[in-house]
C-alpha cells in the first residue's frame, strides 16, 4: 500500500537514493545501500507515491482508493469502500500509460 505525497517531496541523502526507470511513465526510487523501495514517481509530474510502511506512527490513515482494480487478485477483498480506478482510468486521471 502507499500514499500519494504529491509532488513536493524531497529526502534527505539525496545520494544515497537509486532510480530505477520502470515503464516509459515511472521512475522508481530505492535506497543504494539496502535496496529498500523508496517511492513510485510518474515522469510527467513527479507525483510521488511511497509505501505506507516507511511513515512513522502519524495522524491516521484512510485507504480510499484502488488502482488498475482489473488486476486485483480475486481472493481478497478489503473490508472498507473505496473509490475503484482501471488502469486507464488510473493514466486519465494521473497522466502516464502511452
């Protein structure tokens, strides 16, 4: 699960952080000494969106939306609604996918 930041992230380390260019729309971000996934980033905008795991206990969380639902796995089911994007509505509403 992760956590869309926006695009007004920065880190500190800077150099310690690898890129990873992952589809003709995305870069991905990991730490060069313990390969931890860092972030997702689309190109288009630099919208970043990070695991939730890396977050310190904080104010609490709502997960509200699924992308590219059509390749969610059947057996399983969260227990909450949540707004429900395909992936080409996920690359109409974001940017990316061409």
């Amino acid at each position: 699960m992760s956590l869309d930041c926006g695009n007004n992230v920065s880190f500190e380390g800077e150099d310690n952080i690898s890129l990873f260019d992952s589809s003709a729309w995305a870069e991905r971000g990991f730490c060069k000494n313990c390969g931890t996934h860092l972030f997702y980033r689309l190109k288009e905008n630099h919208h970043y969106y990070m695991p939730a795991d890396l977050f310190d206990e904080g104010p609490v969380l709502e997960f509200d939306s699924q992308v590219f639902i059509e390749e969610k796995p059947s057996y399983y089911c969260f227990a909450n609604t949540t707004k429900n994007l395909t992936g080409a509505e996920c690359f109409a509403e974001y940017g990316g996918g061409e």
